[in-house]
C-alpha cells in the first residue's frame, strides 16, 4: 500500500514536470527525488520513473537557468517565503550552474552535491550510460583527491554547507556534516557497483568509521551535525565563525536530518557489506556476521568474524556453497595496510591474485571451508598535500581505518601547545574504561611551557619545551561517556562550583540535555544536569534552590571537578 501511495506521488510530478511544452521543464533544488526515482523504478520496473530521473538530470543547468528563470518571471525577484527582494540565485550552490556532463569539480552545498551524484551513478548503470559515468569519475576524483578530510568528511565551510575550492580543508571550522558523508557512502557504493575498484571502498570505510560512527553517541541519544577535526569549546560560543560547530553531542537539531540518515544507514548496511559479478563475491566492508549473498545461479552462505576495526585478523566461513561452480572470494585490500597475508582452510594462498585492490581466492567451494586475511595495523602518522595550507606542520595519526584524536581529558588544556615527533614509538593497547575491545595509543610528545608568560601577549623566540606523554583515541570515541562536556571546560567547572557554594543562586528553566559552562568577562553562564532536570544559572539570577537540590547541584559538580581531575 506504501508502494501504491509512492506510485501515485510520482506520477503527479510526472505529470507536472517534463520536456512537454504544457509541463514545467525545471528540477528540485534539493536532489534527493532522482535517487528515489531510480529506487522506484527498481521496484516496479516502471520506466517512466526512470526517464523522469534522468529528466531531472539532463535538464539540471541547461540555459536558460530554470532557477533564473523563476525569480526574475514567477517570484519577481523576490523569495516566496516573505515576498522580499532577494538577489539573484547562487546556482553553484544546488550545483545547476552548468549541464552535469560539463561539471569539473564538486561544488555548493555538499548533501545536494553527493546525492546528484549518487543518481548519477544510478543512471548511468541502468542505462549504461558512459558518458554520465565518465562524469561521474571526474567529479568523484575530484572530491577524493582535493576536497575529502582525512575522516571521510566533506564541506569545508558552514556558509552554504558546501565545498569551497581545492584544497581549502580547514580543520577548526569545517563543517563536514553527518549527512554529507552518507551521502558520500551512497556514491561511493554506486561507484563499486559499476567499478570494482577499492578506492570507492576505501572511502566508504573511512567516512563510516570516522564520521558517521563518531557523529552519534554510544547510547543513540545524542548527535554531531557538524564534525570539525580541531575543536576549542570557547571559541565555538565566542567566535561568530565558529558557532556552528559544539563541543558535545546534541540531543536534537531545528533542522534534524543527520539522526535518522544515521539510523536508515546502519539498519540498511548490510547493503554496503557485499557485492557480486559473475564468478566473484566481493567484501567492502569488514563486519562481523551472516550473510546469504546471490550469484551463479543460487546462493552462497558466509559467516565473517573479526574485532575489526580494532583487529586487522578476518575470518570468513562458508556455511553453505555450489560446490559445482569456481567462484573467487575478492577480498578488499585497504589502501592504509601495506602488509597482509591470506590463508585458506588454514594454509597461506600460493601467487595471490590481487586486482584493483581484491584479493581473489578461488575455489569449489564447501561448507566449512575457511578464508582468514590478515592486516597489519601498525600506528601511521600521516601529512596533508603541501597545498592544504590549513594541515601545514601538522600530522594526523591513523591506525587500520580510524583517525585518531587527542583530548583534554588525557593530555590536559591547551592542545595546540603539543607537538610530536613522527619518527618516535607508540604504544598501542585496549583501555577497558573504553568501548570493549577499543585500541589506545600512546607515545611521548613536547609540551610548549607557559612559564615566564606573565601578562605578555608576545615576546622574542625562544625554545621553552618539555616532554610529556601523549594519549591518543580514536575519532569515533571522542567526547564520548561525557569525556569532552567535562574536560573541555575544567576550570569553568572548577570556577562554576567556587560561585553555587558561595552564593547559592540560581535561575531555573528548560533547557537541552547538555553541560556548557562558559565564563565571559567574569560572567558565569553555566548549565547544570541534576536528576530532577536541568539549570541554568548565572551572577544576575536571584531564584534560590531549595536546600536538596542545591546539595544535589553541588554534589554533581564536586564529581565532575573530581572527573576532570583524575
């Protein structure tokens, strides 16, 4: 019945937009209708919901300007919400600036970008279309090569929510939003489904781990919309350019898209995990469990098991085979391991064949038969393009697929005043305060001394170093359990407990699920989560608690400052 409402929806836009005289020849301004067309046709193998896919496509950008068009005719230069002028529309932003076959480079708001793309590739399967694929080649190197941040996120600046231009990658205002990055896995698999290549698979690795994982909390309950890779608390209230990016997770958003893109994604992963040609069964992604995947004819059982991401050791049981067919296990060789071995049924594989990053084993295959791929997972420092002026001097460590991050919690305030040598050892080894099985790395760094400072804002070079111990966890983990609410703002906690025992005032209203503690010319603006709700307090509040909940609130900050001191 679903189906039947979907078909009926279509069919109206069908009816209204077209290359008919009597029909609108214009397109969406938010692509996302091409990719539920295609979708649509899947289901139904209805193929004028194909064609008017590729409508919306082939006409994107074509002069005159659809967009144009409209505001200067229709809307008389004015926005539809209000009826005030408006100047004329930016077309780079929903990527109609030109004809798709002629676009270059990705640019514009970064969602909308990925999910054309996406369709793209979706056509230019169904119709073996090269021309679109060769586009869509073009466009994808171009992000991959010039505008990707090393966690798989896209969009470098909150105007627009959009791609800049090559090479602008800033780390501490990137927006890189949740949704961008999915959308990013959808084109990427696309990609995979028309060449089985490991680049898309590598990518699509890179973001589900770093962004998509790392943008919910561990309960579900809390979100990243924008996920920067450098983060200074203060500055995301103070700084006007920087308010777009939180310290914490937030339980909610005005424009909520990215928490249930993340729920639709990982119900649907599966999808993402396997794929098939003719005589190979290709693995993405490494992720444990069971999976029934169709080719040759019927249906080949496999049960993969690993600790991966945190172990580079995957194991993959056939339960169930067509022994009378050769069929080959392509195995994705990730582009970060430069060292692996293969066995099968317990012994190494003699001449592997590995063909555009898939390692193939080949066999009569029978039920119990074992493949087992192993990957190094040695600690890398990894450096930016001379050309990405905002990583100049910098170095991110990676291990296997994840990014890794330091925070204030382990390595104390004022992170920009460590530095590391690249060449130096690290430790590496599972912490049980953390998610089970979560791999830690340590190593020794220099601490930038603050002594001799005094009130001076600058002063003649000189090397004032020290060594200090550098803790290192993944992106994924990072601000999780509460780790970056408490110590992102240590003294703030620490000053805001000295002010609710001195004065004992506070002004009480609803307010979001989370601890910001912000001090502001000796003004206190602090949220406090006790269990009978939050509060917020500051100097010009004269509501008093009564005598339980003031305990309560005190009691809860004298645990954070005992947190942030541990």
């Amino acid at each position: 019945r679903l189906l039947d409402v979907a078909c009926r929806l279509a069919d109206h836009i069908e009816s209204v937009f077209g290359t008919e005289p009597e029909k609108i020849q214009g397109y969406p301004g938010h692509q996302e209708i091409e990719l539920a067309l295609v979708k649509l046709y899947q289901a139904t193998q209805n193929e004028k919901y194909l064609a008017l896919s590729k409508f919306f496509i082939d006409q994107r950008g074509k002069k005159p300007n659809y967009f144009q068009k409209e505001w200067e005719g229709s809307r008389d230069r004015r926005t539809f919400k209000t009826g005030a002028p408006v100047p004329p529309p930016d077309l780079k932003y929903n990527q109609s600036h030109e004809p798709v076959l002629q676009q270059e480079a990705a640019v514009g708001h970064a969602v909308r970008a990925v999910y054309m793309y996406s369709a793209m590739a979706d056509l230019a399967r169904e119709a073996g279309d090269q021309e679109l694929l060769k586009s869509c080649r073009r466009l994808w190197d171009n992000i991959a090569s010039k505008q990707l941040y090393i966690t798989g996120g896209i969009g470098s600046t909150h105007n627009g929510e959009a791609f800049t231009f090559d090479y602008d990658l800033p780390n501490d205002t990137a927006y890189a939003e949740t949704c961008a990055s999915i959308g990013l896995i959808f084109f990427a698999h696309r990609m995979l489904q028309m060449d089985m290549d490991s680049r898309y698979g590598d990518v699509m690795e890179r973001a589900l781990y770093n962004v998509v994982l790392g943008s919910a909390s561990r309960d579900g309950k809390r979100f990243f919309y924008v996920n920067p890779l450098e983060v200074w608390p203060k500055a995301c209230g103070g700084n006007p350019d920087k308010q777009h990016v939180k310290p914490v997770r937030q339980k909610w958003f005005g424009c909520a898209c990215c928490p249930p893109n993340v729920a639709r994604l990982m119900a649907s992963l599966n999808q993402y995990l396997y794929s098939t040609d003719e005589d190979t069964i290709y693995t993405h992604l490494y992720i444990s469990g069971e999976a029934g995947i169709k080719i040759a004819g019927g249906e080949m059982r496999l049960k993969q098991e690993s600790s991966y991401p945190w172990d580079g050791h995957i194991k993959f049981t056939v339960l169930s085979a067509l022994p009378e067919d050769e069929l080959s296990l392509g195995l994705r060789l990730p582009g970060w391991c430069r060292n692996w071995s293969v066995l099968f049924n317990g012994k190494p594989v003699p001449r592997p064949v590995v063909q555009k990053g898939y390692l193939k084993v080949a066999a009569h295959w029978h039920e119990g038969d074992t493949v087992e791929l192993r990957l190094e997972m040695p600690v890398e420092c990894l450096q930016a393009n001379p050309q990405v002026r905002a990583d100049a001097g910098k170095i991110a460590f990676q291990r296997g697929p994840l990014v890794y991050c330091l925070e204030e919690c382990d390595n104390g305030a004022n992170l920009s005043a460590l530095s590391v040598d690249p060449g130096s050892a690290f430790s590496v080894f599972k912490d049980s305060q953390l998610l089970e099985g979560a791999v830690v790395i340590e190593g020794k760094g220099v601490r930038e001394s603050e002594d001799g400072w005094g009130n001076h804002l600058y002063r003649p070079y000189k090397a004032a170093e020290k060594e200090t111990k550098i803790r290192k966890v993944s992106l994924n983990l990072g601000g999780q359990s509460g780790r970056k609410i408490v110590t992102a703002h240590k003294e703030s906690v620490i000053a805001a407990l000295c002010y609710i025992e001195k004065y004992g005032t506070i002004k009480t209203r609803e307010c979001k699920d989370n601890i910001k503690n912000v001090l502001q010319k000796n003004h206190y603006n602090f949220f406090v989560r006790v269990e009978k709700g939050v509060y917020t307090a500051n100097e010009s509040g004269r509501n008093f608690l009564n005598e339980k909940d003031y305990s309560d609130v005190v009691e809860f900050y004298r645990n954070e400052v005992q947190l942030c001191l541990k």
